[in-house]
C-alpha cells in the first residue's frame, strides 16, 4: 500500500485532483495529513532519560580464530 499524503494547507487544492489521478492504481491510497504537530519535538524526555538504551543492532561476529596467512605472497 502506498499513501499520497497531502498537507491540510494544500488539500483543498490536490485531495481532488491526487485522487483522480490514482483511481485506476488500487496500491494508492490518497490522504490528508491531520497531525497538528511533530509530537516528538521539543519534549523533555523526562524520566525516561535514564531508561533508555542503545544497542549494537549488528550480527555479532562467528566465534573463533582466522587461519595463519603468509606473510609474503611470491
């Protein structure tokens, strides 16, 4: 599923016109933009500053040792 996201400043402009450009495109859905703001801006994180951790996502490395190489290649 893709979705046309509108900005509400603009939707009285585009809403009618995305939709009629994708209505034969079932993967796309068109639709207006209700958040009023970033939620996530200019919080405090509070309490949980001291709860939160950071990983290492990477896959850890195969245990054991690399076999001997030589030194010169001749």
């Amino acid at each position: 599923m893709i979705y046309c996201v509108i900005p509400p400043e603009l939707a009285d402009e585009l809403y009618d016109k995305m939709v009629e450009y994708y209505k034969d495109n079932p993967n796309v859905t068109v639709i207006i933009d209700r958040r009023k703001e970033d939620r996530r801006k200019g919080q405090d994180p509070g309490e949980f500053k001291e709860k939160r951790q950071t990983r290492d996502r990477r896959r850890p490395r195969i245990p054991g040792t690399f076999p001997e190489t030589p030194d010169e290649v001749g």
